[in-house]
C-alpha cells in the first residue's frame, strides 16, 4: 500500500472493511454516513483526501439502491474534494445480473448502474465473482474481477463426502463450477436452468451422471435460495443420494431462503463475507473472510511496487 493512499468503509459491510483494513496495516478513515428519516442520506469525509488515491468499500448489497446511492455520494465527495482517483471496492456488486434485456421495454441496469458510478466520479472498479463477466464492457474505466474461488475450494478441500459430484446449477456458471471440479479433483455435471419469474427457476435438462452421488452445487450467489432449491430437487429427482453442499461466493440469503434450503435436504453452505451473512435457521453455514484477497487487489491497485 503506497503512504499515500486512504481507505473508506461504507456501512454495507463495516466488518469486512475493518478486516481489510487490519490486513493492510492501516486505519479506515473517518467518515460520517447519515440517513434522513425522508430517507435521503449524507456522507460526509472525515479528513482530506486532496490528490490522494481514495479507496472506497462498499458492497451494494441489499438494501441494494440506498448501499448504491452511499457508494456514489462517497465518490461524488472524493471528486469534489480534488482525489486523485477514486477506487471503489465492491465485493458484491448488486444488478450485475440485469446484463441484458430479457424482452422488449425492459432497462440494462448493470450498465444504467455502470454509467452512475463513472459520472459520480469512479474511476477504477475492484469487485468479486461478478455475475458476468460482460459486465466489464459496460465500464470505460478499469475493472478488476477477482475470484474467491480457491478460497471456497480451500474450505471445502477434505471436507467433502466420498464420491462427490460438482454441479452447476445453470449454463452460466459452467466455468465456475469446471474450475471448482479441477481444484478439487471430482466429476462435473451441469443443470439447465429456465427462469420463470424473479422467485421461480425450473430445471429443464441434466448433463452428467449424479446417481447414488453427493453433490457440491456451486454458484455466484445465492438471493432467495430458488435456484438452490430447484436444482437439490431435480438432484434427487435424478437418483442423486448423498448430502448436498452449496458453495457460493455472495449468500444474500433472503427471507427464508435458509430454511427452504434445508427443508430440501442442502445440509451445508460455503459463503464468502462479501455480505453480511444473516445467522439464520438451516443448513450449517461456513464463511471464509475475502479481506486478504481485497487487501491484495487494494495494493495493486494502488501500484505498491513489487506487486503488480
Ligand atoms: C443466476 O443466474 C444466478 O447465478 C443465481 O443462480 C441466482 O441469481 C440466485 O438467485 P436465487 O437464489 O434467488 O435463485
């Protein structure tokens, strides 16, 4: 990390950032978030950050639009206050998966959410396991995506019952969960996902044998557990017999997606911390800290030499 540079928590996740900030050997600088009961809200930066590298982290987790606004008022300071670049640190990174249009008279969000963040001032955009990686393309700025991926297989390395099958519970986490089945030195299979609605997923087709096998079901995230869910049923349904673990690096876990998840016979789950996980009734749930990971993109970033 270059003396130079100074890093802000957002109250996303004011755990992760203290964690990044002890792996980097620095203080978070002092700033004030103040929310309106009109529900506006105000940030104010605690120091000078006048031509100075200013990281900012902040996952733009639910609630999703207030985390965001916070993220782009703590730019849109940084640039008022004469930063040299600001580098947002976004360990989730929400409406990455509205990438496209399902159908007509329907918004790009992600890229709608691209062009915020550069107006506000942005200029460098570190994030984890996007949901896409076309995101990139709606950014002229840089984009860094790191993956927590090895991370989660160091969790699950030993831990893992006797003829497991790792699964990707739709196309688009094909490479994800290839990368999971190398690691790990087990089978691939993949599910073929149809999205009925933003709560209901169906699973049309299923590629590779899971009979009589365990499963490691892996994916980006987990929101209501539909996907999870879906995906244990047509498992079982498939002469799937073992326990089923879920490897996941962002755990939304909305509602009670953790009892709907256990109720389907998911016994374990792996999260990273890139949100707040909610202790909640269900599967056993374990989490590995992103912070060393961060604390190593923050100093590449940051051009500490030796690094890059
Ligand atoms: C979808 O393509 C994503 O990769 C996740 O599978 C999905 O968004 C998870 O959401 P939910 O838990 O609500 O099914």
């Amino acid at each position: 990390m270059t003396d130079d540079a100074i890093l802000f928590g957002g109250t996303a996740n004011p755990a992760l950032a203290e964690a990044v900030a002890r792996e980097l050997g620095i203080s978070l600088a002092p700033c004030t978030v103040e929310r309106f009961p009109d529900g506006e809200l105000s940030v104010r930066l605690g120091r000078s950050v006048r031509r100075r590298e200013v990281f900012v982290l902040q996952a733009t987790a639910p609630p999703v639009n207030d985390h965001l606004m916070e993220l782009l008022s703590f730019a849109d300071a940084c640039r008022r206050s004469a930063a040299a670049r600001v580098i947002a640190v976004v360990p989730y990174f929400g409406y990455a998966r509205a990438d496209k249009r399902e159908g007509r008279r329907e918004p790009v969000t992600a890229s709608l959410v691209a062009a915020l963040m550069e107006t506000a001032g942005i200029s460098h955009v570190l994030t984890v396991d996007i949901h896409s990686a076309q995101m990139e393309g709606f950014f002229r700025i840089p984009m860094d995506t790191l993956s927590a991926v090895g991370l989660l297989c160091g969790a699950l390395r030993g831990r893992l019952p006797e003829g497991t099958t790792v699964v990707s519970p739709d196309a688009g986490r094909v490479k994800t969960a290839s990368e999971f089945a190398e690691r790990l030195g087990l089978p691939l299979a993949v599910l073929n996902k149809h999205r009925e609605s933003g709560t209901r997923t169906r699973v049309t087709h299923i590629v590779g044998d899971v009979r009589g096998r365990a499963c490691l079901i892996v994916d980006d995230m987990i929101s209501t557990g539909g996907t999870i869910v879906e995906s244990a049923e047509a498992l079982r349904g498939a002469g799937a017999s073992g326990p089923i673990v879920v490897a996941a690096t962002h755990g939304l876990l909305m509602g009670d997606a953790c009892r709907r998840m256990a109720v389907h016979g998911v016994e374990e789950i792996v999260l990273t911390d890139s949100v707040p996980v909610r202790g909640a009734e269900g599967p056993r749930v374990r989490t590995v800290t992103l912070a060393p990971l961060l604390a190593e993109g923050i100093r590449r970033a940051a051009g500490e030499p030796g690094t890059s």
